[in-house]
C-alpha cells in the first residue's frame, strides 16, 4: 500500500467512524473509554491523521457495531486480488 492508499484508507475509516458514531448518538468522549483510548486520539483517527492499531480499530468497530468483515471486501480484499494478479 502506497502512502496515498493509506491516507485515503485513513480518512475513510475515520468517517466512517464519525458518521457511526453519530448516528448511534455516541460522544467522542464515551467512544473513546470504550475502546481504551483518550478523546484526543479518537479525534484525530476520526480525522484521518492517525491510523489506530488494529486492536484498536477493532475495538471502535465493535462498540460501533460495524461489520468488519464488509469493511475488509470493501478496502483490504481489492487490494490483495490486486496482488495476486500481478
């Protein structure tokens, strides 16, 4: 992945995690205890200017209740059939 794939992925996931989290009614302050992390952090990966880890990303995605495995088909699973057919 290119550094401009993963800005863009980057930014994606965080509005998805934004728009989630909104509609669900969840403050980036509750977010944020529930996964373990500062306000601040969650901020910023909302906004795309950091990546969460995994373990992280996980955690944000199961408060919010995304399905990780349609966000995988839709941003990681291209790139590997990229790979696989060069």
């Amino acid at each position: 992945m290119n550094s401009n794939q993963h800005k863009t992925l980057n930014e994606a996931f965080g509005e998805m995690l934004h728009v989630s989290r909104i509609e669900k009614h969840i403050t980036q302050k509750n977010l944020s205890e529930m996964a373990g992390i500062s306000d601040t952090y969650l901020r910023n990966v909302e906004n795309g200017y950091h990546t969460a880890t995994w373990v992280i990303w996980l955690k944000l995605c199961t408060a919010l209740e995304i399905d990780v495995p349609a966000l995988q088909q839709k941003y990681i699973k291209p790139e590997l059939d990229d790979c696989r057919n060069k």
